[in-house]
C-alpha cells in the first residue's frame, strides 16, 4: 500500500508483546536485547509490536518483505525516527546519517561523488600504508596477547583519520577523538533503552557532561577543518572532497558547521562499524583454519606477493565471502528504525502515523527461514549460485534502499585491505577459556573482546 493509498482494508496490527513482558525485561533488553527479542519472534512471528523501554509502543520485523516495503518501496512515507534525530543527532549534528527529506537529499547528492570508484582507487595507497605500519606494529608484539577489538578499532581510526584528513595529527589528539566518540556512543544508547531515566541523567549532570564532551570534540575537528581551508596545499583525502563539493543550485560550497556535522559523522561511522566487522572476522578466522588456508590460496593465485591495487580487490572473491559471512552472522549495524509519517500497510499489517518500525538485521541474519544452518560460519554461502532466489532484504548489513550506507565501498575496500594483509603476515590463535558475547551497543561489538595471540608466518 503507497503513502497515496487510501482503500478500505482489512490489515490488522500485528501482535502485541505484553508492556509487562516488556518491562520485566527491561534489564535484559538493556545488556543484550538480542536474547529477548529472539524469544519475541520465536512466539509472536517475524513481525510484531512491542513497548521500547515499556514506554513507546514500536514494530519490529525480520521479514524481507517488511523491511523492503519500510526502506525502500515506500520509502518516502518514513523517516529516521526521534531516537537517532534527537539522541544521536544532539551529539553529531544534523548531517547525513540523521536528516531527511529535502536536506537529506541535497546533502547526499553532494557528497555521493566523493565515495565513486575513482575516489576510492585514490585512498587505496593511504589505507594501504596504514595496514602495513599496524601490521609491523603488530609484528613487535608477536606472540602476545592482545585485544583484537581494542587492537582493530586503532587500526580502522587510524585509517578513517588518514583517508579523511591525509596529514598527520598527534597520536594523543586522535586518541582524544577515538575515546569521545565512543563514551557519546554508550551514553545515547542508555537514553535510547532507558528513557524513564533521562530526568536522572539532567539531574545529576550527566547530560551537561556529554554535552561538553561532544562540544570539545567538535571544537578539534572545526580546527582542522578552519587549518585546511587556510592551506594552500591540496590533498587527496574525504577533507579535500567536502571542502571542494558545490551544490547544484548555488555552486557554494558547505558552511563550517555543515562540514563539521559531516566529518563527525564520517568519522563516528566510518571506523566503529569497520572495526566491529573486522574484530569478529578475525574471531571467526581463529576457529576455522581452512578458510584462512583459502583465502591464502586466494590471495597467492591473485596477487602473489605484491600489495593488492584497487582493481585486485575485485578479483579477490572468496575474501569478499569470507567479510559478507562475517556481517551476516554479526552484522554492524544490527538494527535500524523508521517512523511511518502517514498510515500504512503491508503484509496484512497496520503501521499507524507515527509509529517506530524496527529493521531488525541481525534476526534476519540468524533466521531460519532464509539461512540454511544460520549459525554456522559457511563463507560459500555468497557464492552467485548459492544465492540464487534468496529474498532482497534477507541479508541488508548496510541497509538498503535510497539510504543505504554512502561509504559501504569504502568499509569493504577497507576490510578487504586489512585481512588480506593479517592472513599473509600472521597466524591467528585465540587464548583459551575466554567468553565472546555479543554487546549490542549503536553497533554490535564483543562485549569482553576478543583475545588473540598472533604469529608471523
């Protein structure tokens, strides 16, 4: 049913979880709402109301139609809810990943050019001298234990920092940035889990805090920013890029702040994603030695012993299955929502004007119904022929329709880099008796980590 649709029609709302349920598992939903939300689906099938919080009333759905009609078919009649607008945008700014509509589109269409192919082809040689001085770092600590989500989070920061700014800035200014984007992050998800506790977080300073750690990381990133702009020297990094975007109508350029909220959101999006994925990529390559051994083959037929070039990258098909497996079974973006802004349907069911819909990725990467054995770490299943007939929207790890990622190139160029540089360097041995939990956070992280001995080979 489109935004213009107005027959009569039968759809009902889909099936309600108990807000007592809800609230009773409030706490749990808080650690890892993974756990009761498979219990929901289990019971009440791949689409179903739930209270957020035990406050507001949202749908939530695994189902490819679903999700499809919602983010894509009848994009136009949803928007990103108030819980990214109002809690994560309070912190990034109105930039691409938050806005909608007119702005959004404008604001796209601006910067879409910067992740083309060519763009891209130009970062290969920064994000390559970044793999390879981590990797020598690594080298130094061969044989002892580290932590591979720690560990891959500086390599994934240090590689958005170089492709978005080219020059180099102190290690301890980075790291500034680095730690402040991550304390925002867990904060906006206790807002968005517990909203009958933001009375406490004004009360006792905690929103004024956060707000001072957003404001003193967007005063680092306006000065680089105002640093660019009075160099004389050109660079051929994302910077360069937004600094020399013109939009259509006027041929100005972004203003300061427009620039700032679109480098903090590069720079929030652009390196927690990728080192998640890469975290448990290297999980997974520790428990299953004959993918490692396959890619190896991979990468010697291919490229023998020389540095991949962009155009490789393309030819390297088993690692691109080995990364797609990874985001199936741990997805980055684990979830993602819409708010209806006029009433709906589909699939028989109602979406009410302002309801909250829930693109729930990772349940769809664990169902069934559309992955045969879904728990199993099976990189073929990406072969051409082993997807054939699989639904559109089974498997989104970037979303999809008018808003999929803007820079899902740039991640798996990057991921690309990095494994293939990791698997010719070094074995990977994990450290016995360890817990991997899964901490849904913004994105889906290890809650303990992930602790690893690596050797070269």
């Amino acid at each position: 049913m489109s935004i213009t649709q107005t027959v009569q029609s039968t759809a009902q709302l889909p099936p309600l979880v108990p807000r007592i349920r809800t609230l009773t598992n409030a706490t749990r939903f808080l650690q890892n709402p993974t756990i009761p939300l498979a219990q929901y689906i289990q019971e009440y099938g791949e689409t179903f109301a739930f209270y957020v919080g035990g406050v507001k009333y949202g749908i939530l759905s695994i189902d490819p139609e679903v999700n499809q009609h919602v983010l894509q078919k009848n994009n136009k009649n949803y928007h990103k809810s108030h819980i990214q607008k109002d809690f994560l945008g309070r912190f990034t700014g109105p930039g691409l990943l938050v806005t909608d509509g007119d702005y959004w589109l404008k604001q796209r269409r601006l910067i879409q050019p910067g992740f083309h192919r060519a763009k891209l082809a130009a970062l290969t040689e920064i994000m390559q001298k970044v793999v390879d001085d981590s990797c020598d770092q690594i080298e130094l600590q061969e044989g002892q234990e580290v932590e591979m989500s720690h560990l891959l989070l500086e390599f994934a920061f240090k590689i958005i920092a170089k492709s978005l700014f080219s020059r180099d800035y102190s290690d301890k200014l980075m790291d500034e940035v680095d730690d402040n984007v991550t304390e925002i992050q867990r904060y906006v998800i206790r807002l968005i889990r517990q909203p009958y506790l933001h009375w406490w977080f004004r009360m006792s300073g905690k929103e004024k805090n956060y707000n001072d750690i957003s404001e003193e990381t967007r005063n680092i990133l306006l000065k680089i920013i105002h640093e660019r702009k009075k160099s004389s020297e050109t660079y051929d990094d994302l910077l360069d890029m937004l600094l020399s975007s013109k939009y259509e109508d006027t041929g100005e350029g972004m203003s300061d702040k427009q620039l700032l909220d679109e480098t903090l959101i590069l720079f929030a999006a652009g390196h927690e994603t990728t080192a998640n994925s890469l975290s448990w990529t290297s999980y997974l390559l520790a428990k299953h030695p004959k993918v490692v051994e396959k890619m190896r083959a991979e990468l010697s037929e291919k490229i023998g012993d020389r540095k991949p070039s962009f155009t490789d990258l393309r030819e390297l098909t088993y690692l691109t299955q080995v990364i797609k497996e990874s985001m199936r079974l741990y997805p980055p973006a684990w979830i993602t929502d819409r708010v209806a802004l006029e009433d709906d349907e589909v699939k028989g069911y109602k979406i009410p004007k302002g309801t909250i819909v829930n693109c729930y990725i990772y349940g769809a990467h664990h169902s069934e119904k559309y992955w045969k054995n879904p728990e199993a770490f099976i990189p073929e299943r990406f072969e051409k022929e082993n997807m054939k007939g699989k639904p559109n929207f089974a498997y989104f790890p970037f979303g999809g329709g008018p808003r999929l990622c803007i820079g899902n190139n740039f991640a798996m160029m990057e991921m690309q880099l990095v494994l293939a540089e990791m698997v010719r360097r070094f074995d990977f041995e994990l450290v016995p008796d360890q817990q991997i939990e899964l901490q849904p956070l913004i994105t889906l992280r290890p809650k303990n980590g992930v602790l690893m001995k690596l050797y070269r080979r």
